[in-house]
C-alpha cells in the first residue's frame, strides 16, 4: 500500500576537512552528527501546504502548491523557504505534490555552522520522495536540497552539507570529490584510539556570513578565471598562484589549492589505519589557512581553537563557513573535560558567550524512522 504519512529524520554535520572546497570543484570529509531535523509528514489530497516548526512556533505555514509557484517568497518566514524550496523545486522537476502537512523539530543548533538548514532540507525531501516520488535518487535529492538552499533560500552553498547529511554513515567520515561525485566511506573510531572529537559551538551568530559567503565564491571564481582554468580544483600546486597579480585572490587560492591536499591526505592516512593523532597536524594548518589566506575566522573561534590547543587538543579548526559558529578539536578522552572547561573559561574570560561544548561520533545519513 502506498504511504501517506510518517517521520523521517536527516542530521546535522561537521566538516572535519575540506572547507570552502566544495564550490571550487574540491574534496571534503564530514561526518553525520546524532544531532538531526524531524520531519513528521502526512500527504494530503487537496493542494494544501501546512507548515510548522517546533523552533518557529506560532509560525504557522499555509499556502498551496499553486501558490508556490507564483507567490512572492518572501512574504513566507525565512525557515519556511527551505522546506517550500524543496516541495517547489521537486515539482518543478515534473512530480506532483498532491499536498502536505509537515511538522518539523531539529536538535541542531542554528547558526552554529552545523548544516541546520541541510538537516531541515534533506528530511523534508526524503518525506517527500518517500510520499510522492520514489522514483528520485539520491544524487537528485542532493540537486534539489543545494537548490533549494541557493534559489529559494538565497544561499549560494555548494554541495557538502546537503551530500553529508543524505549520504554519511554511522562510524565513518564521507570522503565526497565534488567535481565526480564519488564517494568513500572510511572508518573514523576515535574511540578505539583513546581520541574524542570535540565540537564547540561558540554561539557566536554569523551575521555577515552569506554576503562574506558570496564574495569568497565570486573570488575564487575570479581566481580560476585568471589563472585560466574552469575550477580552482584544477591547479595541482600553489606554484602556480604566483600568476595572480592580486595578493588578496592569491591568498584565496593558495587556501583552496592547500586544503584540497590536506583533504586527501588525511584521508589516505585515515585510510591507511594510520593512528588519527598523525592527521591533527593538518588539522590546525587547514584552520591557519582559514584564518589567514581565506580570512573567514572571527575572535570567539581564534580564542576556542588556542584554549583548545593549550588544554592539550592534537588539533583544531574552525568547521563549517566560518565568520561564528563552531570549531572542533581532536583530543585524548581524558583529557577532553578538562578542556572543555579551560575553553569555556577563555571564552567567557573575554566576554564572549558561554559556548556550547559536545563530543560528535560519526553518525547515520537521512533516513525513515517511522
Ligand atoms: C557552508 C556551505 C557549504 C560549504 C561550507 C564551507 O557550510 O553550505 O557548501 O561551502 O560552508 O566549507
């Protein structure tokens, strides 16, 4: 019998490497948090799209899916853009949504670079797949959710956060090339090595991010543009950024150029069954790069990534877009309440918020819970 209703769930992520890559045709390797968007749908005959969320209450959604396609989106609360973005962008692709009821809640925390929204977007596509168009495929729900995000919701991202959260497994990071689409699943047990993965979410809001977001991208671009390659992915090494007369697009490059190989080669030392303290090095260089030649970071990740460091972390970066948000640190088990203690102090010492501080375990993609 064909479903009508049901709950579906999609994560959160963190990048452990691999960022600002995606939309340069790069690498990337996050991993699932146990953190996650519900999405609790019932199908619904008459055209009628009602939309609640346990974070927007008394927010209440009502339009049709005629309405979608014409109204002005603007007119509907911002969290609500992602999911109509979805329901839109899967009839524009020629399934008919007949009509939904949808009430959503979500642990991820917004704002904290933690893919809130792709956890929002990838339960309500698969409620919808699963309701309406079984037919469609993963890969195709990662187009609809990035569209869904860029046009609708007018964020520019590139595909990372979209592909983790339909794609990661428990136990393992998803190494994504992003130009091939080709994917990897490698073991990530910190466990078994005495390591824990702390995450930091220093509350920090990033305000300035989808601006900043937008001229990183245009950079890059530009960068790729003047080096007269289609994608920043296609240098192999920074040697040839000298070619770039100005500074600030060298240094934007050089960042990408850099991550990308710190990307594969985390992931070949992962691969390999290599100890993870052996890739902690890389770690804090991707954040150094970050700061530096992509200049996203902002004073509450710089004093989380040094308390972090001095509390005994093998290494730590900023995760995520950057400008706020979150960073996370590789450490030993014993060590990591203690650390978390001294960063919490830092923070507050210097009148930053109280961050919110857990440890992330590789966790499982979208999928149906009920
Ligand atoms: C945001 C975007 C991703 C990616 C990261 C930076 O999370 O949504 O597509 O570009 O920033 O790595």
């Amino acid at each position: 019998m064909e479903s009508t209703a049901g709950r579906w769930w999609a994560p959160g992520r963190v990048n452990l490497i691999g960022e600002h890559t995606d939309y340069n045709d790069g690498y990337v390797l996050p991993l699932a948090l146990p953190l996650g968007t519900t999405c609790t749908a019932r199908a619904r005959p008459d055209g009628v799209l009602r939309l609640r969320s346990e974070q927007a209450p008394g927010d209440t959604v009502d339009t049709t899916t005629a309405d979608l396609s014409t109204a002005g989106w603007s007119d509907f609360p911002a969290w609500s853009r992602y999911p109509l973005g979805v329901i839109r962008e899967f009839e524009r692709r020629g399934h008919e949504i007949r009509g939904l009821d949808i009430d959503l809640d979500s642990t991820v925390p917004i704002g904290a670079g933690l893919s809130s929204s792709a956890a929002l977007t990838c339960s309500v596509a698969i409620a919808v797949r699963d309701l309406f168009a079984p037919s469609v495929s993963t890969a195709d729900l990662i187009d609809i959710t990035r569209t869904a995000e860029n046009v609708y919701a007018g964020v520019p991202t590139g595909v990372l956060d979209q592909s983790a959260a339909l794609l990661c497994t428990p136990g393992h990071l998803l190494f994504l090339d992003t130009r091939t689409g080709k994917t990897e699943h490698i073991p990530f047990d910190l466990a078994r090595h005495g390591l824990t993965l702390l995450i930091v979410d220093t509350g920090a809001p990033h305000r300035l991010m989808d601006s900043a977001y937008a001229t990183r991208r245009a950079e890059c671009a530009t960068a790729a543009a003047q080096l007269d390659v289609p994608t920043l992915r296609d240098l192999p090494t920074a040697a040839e950024i000298d070619r770039l007369p100005d500074p600030v697009l060298r240094r934007r490059a050089r960042h990408v150029i850099t991550e990308n190989a710190r990307v594969l080669r985390i992931a070949e030392q992962l691969r390999s069954g290599a100890d993870p303290r052996t890739i902690a090095p890389f770690l804090t260089a991707g954040h150094t790069s970050l700061r530096d030649d992509f200049e996203v970071s902002a004073p509450p990740l710089e004093t989380a990534v040094a308390a972090a460091l001095t509390a005994g972390a093998h290494g730590a970066r900023l995760t995520g877009a950057g400008f706020g948000g979150s960073i996370l640190a590789l450490i030993d088990q014993r060590r990591a309440t203690a650390a978390s203690e001294r960063i919490r102090e830092a923070l507050t010492a210097k009148g930053f918020t109280a961050p919110h501080i857990f440890t992330a375990t590789p966790s499982a993609g979208a999928h149906r819970l009920g």
